[in-house]
C-alpha cells in the first residue's frame, strides 16, 4: 500500500450515507473513491451468471482473482458505472438479491483476500476515499483518518424505501427493516473482517445529520489533520 496517499476510510452498516458521503467528498476534493461493496457485489453477480455455488470458496476465490470488471464515471451523470465482462450491470448490482449474494460472499476468506490488492490499488494521489466494512480495520489500516458512520435500522430502512419510491419501484417497509437488520446481523458476526469500528475510528451518527452535514464534519476533520 502507498501509505503516503490520503486515505479516508469510510466503514459502517448499509443504509448509513456512506455511498452518498463518500461521492460527495470524492467530488469536493477531487480524490479518487472506492466503493468496495460494488467489488463484492460484482463477484457476487459473476457467480450467479455462472452458476457457481455462493458457498464455492475455492471457484469464488479464482473468481475473484480474474474477475473482469470495468468502472466509468461520466461527468454529468450520476455515479460510477460498473461493466462486469463488458456489459454494464450497474442497475442489477444494486438489488437486494444481488445485496444478498454478496453479503454470503463477503463472509469466505478466500474471497476477500482475492479482492485486497483491486482494492489498495484505488490508493492514487492526490487521495482516496474508501467506502465499505473493513476499510479501516483492514485494507487500509493505516489510513490518517478513519470514520465509521451509522444510523438506526429504522431510519436506514426509511431511507431505503423513500430511495426505491422516488425511483418509482415499491417497497415494504417491515420487510426492508427486516432486510436491513438481518445483513447487519451477517455483517458483523462473521468470522473474517466482520463489521465493527476500527479502535481509531470516529463515530458519526447519521441519524439526524444530513449529507452535507455529514461531508462537513469529515473534510474538517481532515482539514484538521492537514490531509487537505
Ligand atoms: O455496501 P454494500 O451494500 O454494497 O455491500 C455489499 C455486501 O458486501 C455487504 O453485505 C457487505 C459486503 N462488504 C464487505 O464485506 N466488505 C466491504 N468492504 C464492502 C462490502
């Protein structure tokens, strides 16, 4: 890892505005930004394209390792763009199937090894912003700043639903809350990389900041630490 490239580690449970924070802040400093969950929901959707089993440790890690994936950010448009064997599966990455598969995936060793070193390649001048579970506790450990964002299930599950209405998809509330809490529950017993706070974390409660109040907090936070 080049340990002397910003790095902003971004961890914390699904729902919480990392994705939402940490492309906001790529943008404001024109840093590069790492959305990890996507890798993992890319070799999620590669194996189910196929047909090899989400419990296959030793395929998924070959997967991992060849895996042929693509990201393009067009400016004017929103977000990154992931192209998985040449097609753009953007959309399809963001179910809650594929959220799913991904999470089974994420809980095998071999599979987030065979992800590391895609990872730490992201860390390019002038910095990164890295979102994810195991950012800091793990990929980039040594990152200067590290943030570990959260909110109640109640309000990720909330934010969820207002994201899939205002998409003009339908969503039931009870069954996304139990959604929500059921990955956290996966997320953070599992054996390797679990989700948890890294001991030098900061811890933002999201649940009644908004975004901008939330980027605000972090690029002084970095502004203290003379990163920027
Ligand atoms: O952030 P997300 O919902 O796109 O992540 C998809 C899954 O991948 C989620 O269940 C947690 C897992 N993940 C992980 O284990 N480690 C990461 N660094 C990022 C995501």
């Amino acid at each position: 890892m080049k340990t002397l490239v910003p790095i902003i580690t971004v961890d914390g449970p699904g729902g919480a505005g990392k994705g939402a924070v940490c492309k906001q802040i790529a943008e404001t400093l024109s840093w590069h930004l790492l959305d990890s969950g996507m890798l993992y929901r890319l070799l999620a959707l590669s194996a189910i394209n196929h047909s090899v089993a989400l419990d296959n440790e030793a395929a998924l890690q070959v997967m991992g390792n060849a895996l042929d994936v693509h990201f393009t950010s067009i400016a004017g448009q929103d977000g990154i763009r992931a192209f998985l064997e040449g097609t753009d599966v953007t959309a399809e990455l963001r179910t809650e199937d594929v959220g799913m598969a991904a999470s089974k995936v994420a809980a095998m060793a071999p599979a987030r090894s065979a992800l590391l070193a895609r990872q730490r390649a992201f860390a390019e001048f002038p910095g990164l912003i890295a979102d994810g579970r195991d950012m800091g506790t793990v990929v980039f450990e040594q990152a200067p700043l590290k943030i570990y964002l959260t909110a109640t299930v109640t309000e990720r599950a909330n934010r969820r639903h207002k994201q899939l209405l205002d998409n003009g998809q339908s969503g039931n509330l009870a069954r996304l809350t139990e959604a929500i809490a059921a990955r956290d529950r996966a997320d953070m017993r599992r054996a390797v990389s679990p989700l948890r706070p890294a001991d030098d974390a900061l811890i933002v409660d999201s649940t009644d900041l908004s975004i901008d109040q939330v980027c605000g907090m972090i690029i002084s936070e970095a502004r203290a630490r003379s990163l920027i």
